[in-house]
C-alpha cells in the first residue's frame, strides 16, 4: 500500500527533545527555565484576556510593537514576533534561505539551528567551538562561502555559556559580506554582566545585515506563552513577518508580555537573583575540580565526554539535560535546588577521580 511521503528533507532531522521532566518543577535544570513565577501584574493582565478566547489575537501585535518601540528607541517596523525566539528564526530562515544555500553557525550551540536550516533545504555549516567553549570566529568567517547567506551567533552560548566579544563580534562583522545576514542570538542576554560583551543592538546599529534575536521565555518567565522577537532594518524584519502564520502570537501572550516590559525594576531584581546563583554555582563545582567555562548565561556547562548521559542519571531527583558524548547544561534553579544539584556533583566526583 502506498502511504504520503514527507519531504526528503525530514530524513535526517531529529525531533526536538525537550528537557527532562523531574519529580517537581523546582528539580528541573534541564530546560533554562525562570525560576520565578512571572512578574507582579503579568498573570492578572493576561488573565483578563482568558474571556476574548473565543476572537483572534490582533495579527498586527499593534500593543506588542509599541512597547518594544519605545523600549528601544526604534520604529516599530523593526520588530517581528513569534511563538518564540526559535520560531522567529525558523521564519527568518525560511525568508532568507533555498536549497543549495548554506547557514553557518558554531557546534556545539542551539540544537535547533541544523534543524532549521536542514528544513530550508540549505546546508548546514558547523565550525566547531574552541577549547574554552567559545566561538571560533575567525574559522567561521572562513567557513563563509558565495553559497553563505545566514550566519548564526549565540552569545551567550546555548548550551556552554560564553559571551561572544564586542571587538571580536566587530572583526567578524567586518570580514562578513554585507548581503549575508547575521543572527545574533541573544536570548540570554539580561543575565551577561561582562562588560566586554558583545551587544547585538549596538552591531544592529552600525550594519545592515544584523539581525537581533529575543526573547520572553528565559529572564521574563514566559516559557509557556511562547512570544519572543526579531529586532532588524524594516526591510528583513517584513520578510520575517510574511513567513509567520497569521495570528501565531495570541493575545494572551501579547499582553504579557508588554506587562512584563513594564515591570523593569522587578526584572531586574530577578534576574541579579539568579545571575548572583550563577556565580555561587561556577564557583562551587570548580572548587570541586571541574572545568567549568565561564558563562554569562542562566546555566552551567560541564565538558563531560562519554559520562554525560551517567552524570546525568546520577543527578536525580534533578533533571539536566545530558548531550550525550559532550557534556551537561544545567540550569540555575531555587537556591535549594542549586545546593542539591552540588552535593549530587561533589558525590560524583567522589565516585569518578579525574
């Protein structure tokens, strides 16, 4: 009998796999989720919307547009909205990208990228990172052919942690032809507190083909509403928007979002809350002998090799997420949680010596 057949392109695509469920929602560090619940207002605002369920959200996201206007001083004809970040880019790519073209980006990173870009029908580039977990940004720009027409850098890097440099993102920025568009993924960026760091609104500001990415779901604790955003020139920032289905935001989302941009101070509190639990973890597991790379990010990277997935097993009640021959992301969690995950850690280097 013969049955429908997908795209040959599906062939070699993996399924998302999400992070591992635990015994409780403060176990799991698996998934770089906000701790916290959302910020003051945000559910009795997006509440209200719960008794417009049965309207369409507003397709142009008019209120979701105005507030990041005038969060960061552009038109808003710069903006373009998704259920997320990685749907932004999914967009994005599908905007910009043919069979026979090619995406470059850094390995190990985001484990969508190759996904999104295999479904374009492009080819997708992976330069692997440096020793300290970096990326490489000379080799990428060598990796950059006449087929290349998207770039992706992640600062911070998911799932490793570092921050990519403003000097060395300028140098990159420079060898780059101009009609190739560079993502800059920064959907974690309200945690980086290196000054050095590289700021994708600032190489936006100085370069056409810069595209910014955001997000709701990790600092301002929106996971679940799934809204997160592109900041570009008008011009790239349209063609994201004719690739997004219609009415893909809810308004539920919308409006919690734009609570949550009015609840700065708030945020920031949070966000210092974790960034503070970050440096205590670093500094716990490395006195504890591991090789932690530094990170600006809500998580922590451990290089593990062939003992992620054993590592991994051994956390429970904590779930991390293993990438199996490579190493561990673990989130930062509750204080408490953050104890237990290492104490679980110390007990394993107990057991495994280096």
């Amino acid at each position: 009998m013969t049955t429908p057949r997908a795209r040959k392109a599906l062939d070699g695509i993996p399924v998302y796999r999400p992070g591992k469920a635990a015994h409780s929602e403060d176990h799991k560090l698996s998934s770089n989720e906000n701790p916290y619940a959302p910020l003051p207002g945000v559910v009795e605002r997006a509440s209200a919307e719960l008794a417009r369920m049965n309207r369409y959200p507003d397709a142009g996201m008019t209120d979701l547009y105005r507030a990041l206007s005038d969060r960061f001083g552009l038109t808003t004809d710069h903006f373009a909205a998704g259920t997320g970040s990685v749907a932004v880019l999914f967009a994005l790519l599908t905007a910009h990208l043919e069979d026979g073209d090619e995406i470059v980006h850094a390995w190990r990173s985001f484990e969508a990228y190759p996904i999104a870009a295999d479904l374009t029908g492009a080819r997708s580039v992976r330069v692997p990172l440096r020793a300290d977990a970096t990326h490489d940004l000379d080799a990428m720009a060598a990796a950059v052919t006449e087929r290349t027409k998207v770039v992706l850098v992640c600062t911070p890097n998911n799932p490793t942690g570092p921050v990519v440099s403003a000097s060395a993102l300028a140098d990159f920025l420079a060898a780059v032809p101009d009609h190739v568009l560079v993502v800059v993924d920064e959907a974690y960026v309200e945690f980086v507190r290196d000054p050095g760091a590289a700021s994708g609104l600032a190489a936006l500001a100085g370069h056409d083909n810069v595209v910014v990415l955001r997000t709701f779901s990790k600092a301002y604790g929106l996971a679940g509403l799934r809204i997160g955003y592109a900041i570009a020139r008008p011009e790239v920032a349209i063609s994201i928007r004719k690739a997004t289905p219609p009415f893909a935001v809810s308004d539920l989302a919308q409006v919690a979002a734009v609570a949550s941009l009015e609840s700065q101070a708030a945020l920031d509190e949070r966000v210092e809350a974790i960034v503070q639990e970050r440096i205590a973890m670093v500094a716990a597991l490395r006195q504890q002998g591991w090789d932690v790379p530094d990170t600006e990010a809500n998580f922590v990277w451990l290089p593990l090799g062939d003992d992620a997935l054993d590592f991994a097993a051994a956390c429970d009640p904590v779930s991390v997420r293993p990438f199996a021959g490579e190493g561990v992301r673990i989130s930062v969690g509750t204080p408490e949680v953050n104890a237990e995950l290492v104490s679980l850690a110390a007990a394993w280097r107990e057991q495994h010596p280096a």
